[in-house]
C-alpha cells in the first residue's frame, strides 16, 4: 500500500486502465466515457462510495474532486475526494469500471505522518540515541588519534591566563604597565647604530638656518638682474617688429621656397574639369550630376513630333468615320499613321483607343498593327463602328506604344474622331 496521512486534502492518484480485450493500456477514456463508474471504500467494513467525475482541462491542472484526466500511455490523473482521507479508516481503496476496460484497484494506507516530509516517533527515537551507540557497530573505524595529539602538541605552546582563557590584547597591556616603572625603561641608546650608506643624515638646526641666509637674497632680487636685458631694449625690439604685423600676407610668405596657392579661379576650374567617375557616391553631389546623362537621354526623346494620317476621310486633324463602315488594309480605307521623331516602334505593343468627349461614357480599345519602325496601322470592322455615337468631334482618341524590351509606355499622337451617320434608310416592301 502507498503510504498517506490522515486527512490530506486535495490528493490526486493515478491510476493504470487496461482494455479488456487486448490487456493493453486503454488511452481513450474520459469522464463521460460509457460505464464509468470509479469508487472508493474506507477500510474493510465501509461503504463503497461512488466518486462523480469531472473533467479537467489538463493534467496540470488544479485540484478538483473528482477530476479525471488521461496523461499518457493508459495512465490517469483521479482527484481522490477528500472525505476518503479522513480520519477513522486505516486504508482506503479506490476501483471501479468502464465499459470494455479494466481498472486494478489502488490501496492508500492511512498514517499519521507525512511520509514525504516528516519522521515517525521511531526515527526520530533512533536521532536522540548517544553518539556511542550510533558508532559502536561493527564497521565503526575510531579516529586518528596520533593526529590529535600533533594538534594539541601545537596548542600547548599557547599562553593562557590563570583561568585558562586565551590572552587578549588588554592582557598584554596590563602585562606592559605594570612593568613600566619610568620613561628609562622604554629609551634606548640608538647612537652606535651605524648609519646606512643609502640614508642621507638629517640637518641640524645651524645647517639649515645657514642655507637659508645664503640664498635668501635671491628672492628679493629684481626682475631686471635676472635678465641681460633693459626695458629699452625690449621697447626697441617690439617697434622694430611691430609694422611685420600689418604688411600683406603675401611679403610675409614670400621666402625662397615659399609656393602661392591657387586662386579662386584656378580651384574653381580644377573643379569643373575634374571627371565625375571618381566622384559618384550615393548620396554626393557628383552621383546627383552622373544622372543627368540620363535624363538628358531620355529628354532628348521629347521633340516636336509629327504625324501624317492617311484616312479615307479627313477633316483638318480630326478623323471622320461613317457609323457602320468597315475600315480594312484589303479595300485601301485602314487608319495609317507615320510618325516622325518617335521612338522605335519596332516590336512594341500599340493601342488605338477612343472615348466620347461629352458627357456619354463610351470607349473603345483596339490593338494596332506595327508596319515599321515609324508606322503602324488601325483597322476597325462595320461591328466596330456601328456602336459609335455621330456627331462633330465627338469622341477624342488617342494611340499608345508599349516598347519592346522596356516597358515604357509612350502616347504618339492625340486627336479627335468625328463619326457620320450612314444615310441608307431601309425601305419598306409596299
């Protein structure tokens, strides 16, 4: 039986299910499984007492009585009730069963200590034992007691006072005083000690009372004995240097060797010619002038372009289409556009689109076929047309090249489209 004490609280056990088909450990089982039906029984004659689980939320988690939990492996976490620990009972056995398992009972022994953390009456009898008693066994080996007597051979030679208390510092004292009879006791004659070379004898009074009345005459000198010069002499000097400090930089500069630095102009120069390739990290100004090589690249792009369309019908810019008409390369009536200072139009994706230029929302989009490097052509069936809305300038149109190989986008020409309305009326069979 595993040992608890009487009237723990809060106790969990865990318990080793089986199925009872296999005789293997059973991992499926909760609370609520079918036939559950776990109990407890005080001692041989107490009533077996039906425990009523609960689920927890782990098996970490918090006391609660009756808690069921699986932990692994067919082991399960039980919150024994506390009323199955109290006093009156020598031991307590918990079993039970579930539909198609098997769970082998589990017998708690009441005692009156805490086996994890305090002694019986019996050992702590054994503690109290004397020390013979405890070392007077078999295997008992006695001290070195040759080591001992080395220690105490060691202590003997310290001095005790009578009543066999170690001498402390006030001890000596009184020792010392009681000894001292006059100021003699203490002086000794030092006079014979020889004197080390290294050790520079200290000066008598004389000594130094003569050393001081030879120098002192010294420190009253005044200013003037202690230079070979007059204050005539230094006036002389400064007037004679003092216009040095107002000529122009270039007379105190010109020696021999002395080389004039450049001028303004000549740093500025320097400056305008030196190469931009040495001078192109991120952030300076000679990475901000490197590119304007490329703007300049790109701006030259931007001229005063030109385009000639060929249409069946053209009024002034804008192009006139006939609602319902077919505009094809076969019958000579497509839109041809040739374009002067544009780009290479060379494998570029071109898009011919139009949109109302008045309040109605409609517009249309049409890919356009590259003839050239400067010419594409827009073809529009009678399907195309016959959706357009007539009137003057009513839709405005616009074709857009995407390059080939840069993705660049670039509008070649805007206009307006004018569309006439087709005159054939359908006449009615009499």
């Amino acid at each position: 039986m595993t040992p608890i004490k009487v009237g723990t609280q809060s106790f969990s056990v865990q318990l080793h299910i089986l199925d009872s088909a296999t005789f293997l450990p059973i991992t499926t089982l909760t609370n609520g499984s079918a036939g559950a039906a776990l109990w407890y029984k005080r001692g041989g004659t107490g009533t077996k007492t039906a425990i009523s689980l609960a689920a927890l939320a782990s098996d970490e988690a918090a006391y609660a009585e009756g808690g069921f939990k699986h932990i692994a492996n067919g082991v399960y976490r039980l919150d024994v009730p506390n009323a199955a620990l109290l006093a009156g009972a020598d031991y307590v056995v918990i079993g039970g069963t579930f539909t198609g398992a098997i769970v082998p009972p589990l017998a708690l022994r009441l005692v009156g200590h805490d086996p994890r953390t305090e002694l019986t009456t019996t050992v702590l009898a054994y503690i109290d034992a004397a020390i013979t008693s405890r070392l007077a066994t078999a295997g008992y080996t006695a001290p070195d007691n040759s080591g001992i007597t080395a220690v105490k051979a060691k202590t003997d030679k310290l001095n005790f006072n009578s009543d066999a208390t170690p001498l402390v510092l006030s001890d000596v004292r009184d020792v010392n005083d009681a000894a001292v009879t006059s100021v003699a006791d203490f002086k000794a004659d030092v006079s014979a000690l020889a004197l080390e070379a290294s050790v520079q004898a200290v000066p008598t009074v004389a000594e130094i009372r003569t050393e001081l009345d030879t120098n002192s005459a010294k420190l009253d000198a005044t200013v003037s004995s202690r230079s070979s010069h007059s204050a005539a002499d230094v006036v002389t000097a400064m007037d004679g240097t003092s216009a040095k400090l107002d000529v122009a930089v270039s007379s105190r500069l010109a020696d021999a060797d002395y080389t004039a630095p450049d001028s303004a102009a000549d740093i500025a120069d320097a400056v305008h010619d030196e190469a931009l390739s040495g001078h192109v990290a991120a952030g300076s100004t000679g990475a901000a002038l490197n590119r304007l090589g490329a703007i300049q690249t790109r701006t030259d792009m931007i001229g005063v372009a030109s385009v000639t369309i060929r249409s069946p019908l053209v009024t002034g810019s804008a192009v006139s289409l006939v609602r319902g008409d077919d505009y094809a390369a076969d019958d000579g009536r497509s839109l041809d556009f040739t374009f002067e200072n544009a780009p290479d139009l060379t494998g570029a994706t071109i898009t011919f689109s139009a949109r109302t230029a008045y309040g109605e929302s409609h517009s249309f989009a049409i890919e356009a076929e590259v003839l050239s490097a400067d010419e594409v052509r827009v073809e529009l069936t009678s399907e195309d047309t016959e959706v357009l809305l007539p009137g003057v300038e009513r839709y405005r149109f616009d074709i857009q090249a995407e390059l080939d190989g840069t993705a660049r986008v670039v509008t070649l020409v805007a206009g307006k489209i004018t569309v006439i309305e087709d005159m054939i009326v359908d006449i009615a069979e009499p």
